[in-house]
C-alpha cells in the first residue's frame, strides 16, 4: 500500500506539465500541418480548427488544475488529451504511456 506522500510524488510525477507540454506538442504537430496545408473545405477548417482549440482549452486548464491542486480535474485533462492522441496511436511520435485506458 501506498503512503500519502508516496502517492502524491506519484500523481506528480504522472502529471507533470512537461508530460503535458509534450502530449500536447505531439497533438499540435497533427493539427497545425493539416491547419496549414491549404486549400481545404470550410468543413474541414472548422473541424480542425475545434480540435485545435479543444486541446489548447484542455491545457490551459490542466495548468489551472494543478496551481489549485485539483488532482482529480487534472487527471480528467490528461485523459481527455489522451483520448484524442490515441486517434495517432500509430504514429511513430506516440508515445505509449498516453495509451488511454
């Protein structure tokens, strides 16, 4: 069993905002080229440009989460960018432990 301590070193360490810096760069890498490449249907551009917003809404307040200590609201920012990653889970750049389970 784990100690208090030990526990909150380790939900830390699994939320690092490096972890999240990363998960999000890897996502931003996905978008940005699609968002770039032009010309694309109205459709597509506002789709992409969503998801685009949705992963930098979800940072911007996992950063939130963690200056409160609201460990299970960060925990639910994490999963929620590791579900959208997995869509690349086969991408060379992913990264195994955003596998969403």
């Amino acid at each position: 069993m784990h100690e208090p301590d030990e526990e909150a070193e380790t939900f830390e360490a699994e939320h690092a905002e490096e972890r999240f810096a990363d998960l999000t760069q890897f996502l931003f890498a996905r978008t940005d080229a699609l968002l770039l490449s032009r010309p694309i249907d109205a459709e597509t551009d506002r789709a992409l440009q969503a998801l685009n917003d949705v992963v930098r809404a979800l940072l911007g307040q996992a950063r939130a989460f963690r200056e409160w200590s609201n460990e299970p609201a960060l925990a639910g920012a994490w999963d929620a960018l590791t579900v959208i990653a997995a869509q690349w889970r086969q991408h060379p750049d992913f990264l195994p432990d955003w596998e969403w389970e």
